[in-house]
C-alpha cells in the first residue's frame, strides 16, 4: 500500500502531533507499506525556522529513511496573529497540494494539518484524483477562532467557515477525532454519519516516571529549596494557552498563593508573559524554564507539586489540550479550569486525577490553590498515580496507534465512492 501523509508539524519539531504523525509512519512502514510524508520546514513551537534547513518550494529530507519525507514551502508565523497564521495555513495548503499532485496517485492519504484552509485543498486535490483520505481533527474550528476571539458567532465569516468544514467532512472517507465530544459536535453540527466518524485519541510513550535525583536537580536549577511547593505549566505558551491568568494569580499580593509557579515552554506569548510576571507585584513568585528540551519533559513535570492547565471561555468545549496526557503521566496531581460539561472535566473526573476550578476564574483558581496547600502528601500522590494508570490505558501508543493504522488500511481497502 502507498500511503501519503500530511502533516503540518513533524520532527524535530517537539509538539504532540508531530511526535505521533511520526510514530504512525513509522508503524506503517514497519507493516510493509510504503510511506510519504509532506510536512512543512520545521519551526514550532516558536514559528522560526530550525538551524540547518532553508526554505524551499520542496526539499528531500533524507534523515527520516526509510520514510520519504518531502518538506514543503509554507509561509512561518513567529506570532499567534490571524493574519500571519492564515498566511501559514494558506501557503502549506497550497504546497501540500501541488506536490500530491506532482505524485504517484497514492492508495490512501492520511491528513493531520492545518484546518479548513490547508485541508481544503489538500482533500479537493484528493477528490479530484479519487484518492480516500483519513482526515484527523485536533481542535474544532471555527469554534475555536470564535473561542479566541479571533471571530464572532454567527458572523458571515464564522458560517461560511463551518459550511466549508462540513463540506470538508462530508468529501473525505473518514474523520478521526480525539474526543467523544468533538464527535458528538461532527454528527451535530456537520451532520456526519456515525460509521465515517471514529474517536482516536492522542497519544504519548509511556516514559518511567523521573527518579527523585532527576527532580531534585531540576528543582535545584529552579533555584527552589525542596521544602517549598511548586505549581507548574507545561507546554506551549500561545494566545489561547491561558497562561497570564496563572501570572496574575500567583503574584497578586493578597491574598498572596503559598507557592512558586514555574511556566515550562516556549511559544509566541512567552516575552509578554515574562514582562507581565517582571512588572508584577510579586515577581519572584514566577520562574520561567526555557527552552524546553523534549527529554526533559518527564523530569520538568515530576519536578512539581501541582500541574495548571488553564483554559479561557468556552476552549474546553471545543479542544482537549495534548499537555493532559503529559501531566497524567508524570504521575502528579492536576488542576484544570474546564466547564462540567467538557471532554477535558470528564477525563479529569473519569481518572480521578486532580481537580476543575471554572476558565476564566482567577477568584477560583487561587481558592483552590490555598486548599490545594492544606492537601495530604498520600492523597496527592494517590491523584498522581491515578492519572498515570489512567493514561497508560487509555493514552499510550499500544493503546491507540493500532486502531488508527488499521483505519487508515480499510480506508485503502475499501471501494471508491
């Protein structure tokens, strides 16, 4: 079988679904198929392009043998603005297109990119060469422009955006998203059948948890005695991340959080984040850990008290952040701002791993922090380990990455529509 991939981050870039479009290459290769990948020039987390590549229309990237990996142009964003992220999505559509175009017509096209825009093209081009396409939806969008205020509910722009996901959806064999939810909102909203629709959710190794030595230096580096207890984010610092809340939280004077908060990553919001922290009341309450090595994750995160993962408006209702199944692993105790109703609250209930305060609640979160310190050390650490088994079992690549391969191979095998 000849199988295109689409992918619109891919290592070394560090993100999520660049770590599992890889890994899912690497499974179908290791089953006999044969493998392209067409992924932009490597720049993310923080929208710069890496040292040793230069940009072209396209370029062979002979490191990942045995897959072909094909890099293709696309317009770099080092700012979350509409604009420049338009122009991101637009430009690697475009390339992405033309050099399936320039192809042997594979068997089956698998697509993790950008939305409406990038994957628009990418399936008409498909559609156009008969080609079934295994579409992947990370975040609901529009909904999610709107979440950002980047665009108003039931704006012009807003319904044309949700018609042409709904053709999008509609045009492809099969849309896999990461959460029951998404797929009720497919089968709501776009009208999409339940047998094209299949919930795959991401996945992570599943690393040991980091040795006492390893935190213990890691706090050390932080510049944090061992007895002080630490809140930590981890991941990526945009727009959307919900990140300045935590800030403006842990350093208002009163009543003043009884812990330090450290904010690990990178991203397009990281120097406002700093100013922000540096001009507060009480800056020493933040400390910042970047750049963030992908080999560190396990220790970073074990290095904590606490895991934030903070989400604005109505974010968790059309997203459910990566960073979750990185924190359950690190077998620590969570605090999420998400609504009861939301795939990311459900999970956290269903693992029994941490707490909900509401988004948006900076009242709430720092309630919760103040009962958070009066918390026994057995209980969070039973929260810890109760995240972590959940996540071996339901969040792991065993878990996961069989059902999507054999997804994509009856996608192949089934008969043109």
């Amino acid at each position: 079988m000849n199988v295109v991939l689409v992918s619109c981050v891919y290592p070394p870039e560090p993100v999520v679904s660049a770590v599992t479009s890889r890994e899912l290459a690497e499974a179908l290769v290791s089953r006999g198929h044969t493998v392209t990948v067409l992924a932009p020039f490597p720049n993310r987390p923080g929208g710069r392009l890496y040292p040793g590549f230069r940009r072209r229309m396209f370029a062979r990237d002979s490191s990942a043998a045995p897959i072909t990996l094909c890099r293709c142009f696309s317009i770099l964003s080092p700012r979350a603005r509409t604009f420049s992220r338009l122009a991101e999505n637009l430009s690697f559509g475009l390339s992405a297109a033309l050099a399936l175009a320039l192809q042997r017509r594979p068997d089956v096209i698998y697509s993790n990119t950008w939305p409406i825009i990038a994957t628009g093209f990418l399936t008409a081009m498909a559609r156009a060469r008969r080609i079934p396409v295994v579409l992947n939806i990370q975040d609901l969008y529009p909904e999610s422009l709107v979440m950002q205020g980047r665009g108003a509910e039931g704006s012009l722009t807003v319904r044309t955006l949700q018609r042409w996901d709904r053709a999008i959806a509609h045009a492809v064999r099969h849309v896999c998203v990461i959460s029951p939810g998404m797929a009720a909102r497919y089968a709501g909203a776009r009208g999409l059948a339940a047998d094209a629709l299949h919930v795959i959710p991401n996945w992570q190794p599943a690393e040991p948890v980091a040795s006492d030595a390893d935190v213990l230096r890691c706090r050390q580096a932080w510049g944090l005695p061992g007895h002080d207890w630490v809140a930590l984010y981890g991941g990526n610092i945009g727009p959307a991340a919900g990140v300045e809340t935590l800030i403006r939280v842990f350093t208002a004077r009163d009543p003043a959080v009884p812990a330090h908060l450290v904010v690990a990553g990178e991203g397009s919001q990281l120097d406002a984040c700093r100013a922000l922290a540096s001009h507060s009341p009480r800056p020493h309450a933040v400390r910042f850990h970047a750049p963030w090595p992908a080999t560190q994750t396990a220790i970073v995160l074990r290095a904590a008290d606490l895991l934030l993962l903070p989400t604005q408006g109505r974010q968790s209702h059309v997203s459910t952040p990566s960073k979750l199944i990185h924190y359950m692993l690190a077998a620590r105790p969570i605090l999420a701002a998400a609504w009861p109703d939301s795939d990311l609250a459900h999970i956290m209930h269903a693992a029994d791993c941490g707490w909900v305060v509401p988004p948006d609640d900076e009242d709430a979160w720092a309630r919760a922090l103040h009962a958070f310190n009066a918390v026994p050390a057995a209980e969070r650490e039973r929260r810890g380990q109760a995240g972590r088994a959940y996540a071996l079992t339901h969040f792991t690549r065993n878990a996961c990455l069989p059902r999507l391969v054999q997804l994509i191979e009856s996608a192949a095998a089934e008969p043109a529509s």
